[in-house]
C-alpha cells in the first residue's frame, strides 16, 4: 500500500499576509460604546434621580431628629415631675381635712407651700387636668369606681379621687375618677 501524505507547503514560500487594524490604544475599545448618548443620558438620569432621594431622605432625617430634640427638651423632666406629683397630693390632702382649733399658722404654711408648690409646676408646663362635671374621657380619665346620679347624665364624672395632670399638651397622669352610670 501507498502510504499517504498530506500537502504541505514549500518551505520557502511565505506564509499569506493578514491585515489587521491598527493597535488601538488602552482603554480604546470600549470608547465606541461609551459614546453612545442614550447610554450616558440614561446614567446621567439615574444619578441625578439617586441624588435628589438622598437628598430628600437626608432632609427627612434632619428634620425628624430635630423634632425629635425638641420633644425630648419639652418632656425631659417628665419623670422627675411625676415623683413630686404624689407631694402635691399629700399637701392638698392635708388642706382638706377639716381645720382644728390652734392649727391656723400650720394651715396657713401648708396653704403657701401647695401654692408655691403649684406655681412652679405650672412654670415647668404641668397644668390640671378637669375632671368634675366633665364627660367621661378615657384619654385623660381613669375610672375606677361608678355610681347613678338621676340627676347627671350617663358618663359624667361625679367625683375626682386623684388629680390628674398634663405636662405641656401630654397626660402625665390620668385623673382617678368615678362616672355615673344609669342602668
């Protein structure tokens, strides 16, 4: 059998010549791509879109922890306040008792010092909340007790058994009360 060969070109001849592009510069391929203008305005939109929101958010946020100083500036010494609450409360408990003879300049010394004791509640914001002859509210009224009244109408507070109090415009403390109920 013949054995087979494959052609193969003269040693000496020269291999075809391929024309390429010239070398493009680094970064260069992709520059066609890059100049494409729906491409760059579409980013542009993008970017300017992502801006504003930020921006808008940030301006949220300033001004949430602004509201959110004041408040605590207005409540910071809410606790502190309730803790002289039940001072208050025993000063005018001691007014209500029925006066005795001799007591006058002690009654008239506790009467100055609830007074005193008052004012300067009022000055930090703290204000009474009214309760007697008032509907009922459960948003500033605690009732603990009911009774019939014929001559109230149902859910009027008869009697207060604890002040209640608000700091600026928030209840600090609600007013134990009892309500009249008809059946």
């Amino acid at each position: 059998m013949a054995e087979e060969t494959k052609y193969q070109p003269p040693q000496d001849s020269p291999e075809p010549e391929t024309v390429d592009a010239a070398p493009e510069p680094d970064g260069a391929d992709n520059a066609a791509e890059d100049l494409d203008p729906s491409s760059e305005q579409a980013q542009v939109a993008d970017l300017t879109e992502r801006l504003l929101r930020l921006q808008a958010e940030f301006e949220n946020y300033r001004r949430r922890m602004q509201r959110e100083k004041e408040e605590v500036a207005l409540y910071a010494n809410q606790k502190l306040l309730l803790n002289f609450l039940p001072v208050l409360d025993n000063l005018e408990r001691a007014l209500s008792a029925p006066p005795t003879e001799g007591d006058e300049k002690l009654r008239q010394g506790v009467e100055l010092t609830a007074r005193s004791f008052r004012d300067a509640l009022a000055k930090e914001g703290v204000t009474p909340i009214e309760a007697v002859g008032q509907p009922f509210d459960p948003n500033v009224h605690d009732a603990v007790m009911t009774d019939e009244d014929p001559e109230q109408p149902d859910g009027t507070v008869l009697v207060e058994l604890l002040k209640g109090y608000r700091l600026n415009d928030r209840v600090i403390r609600a007013s134990m009360v009892k309500v009249n109920k008809r059946d």
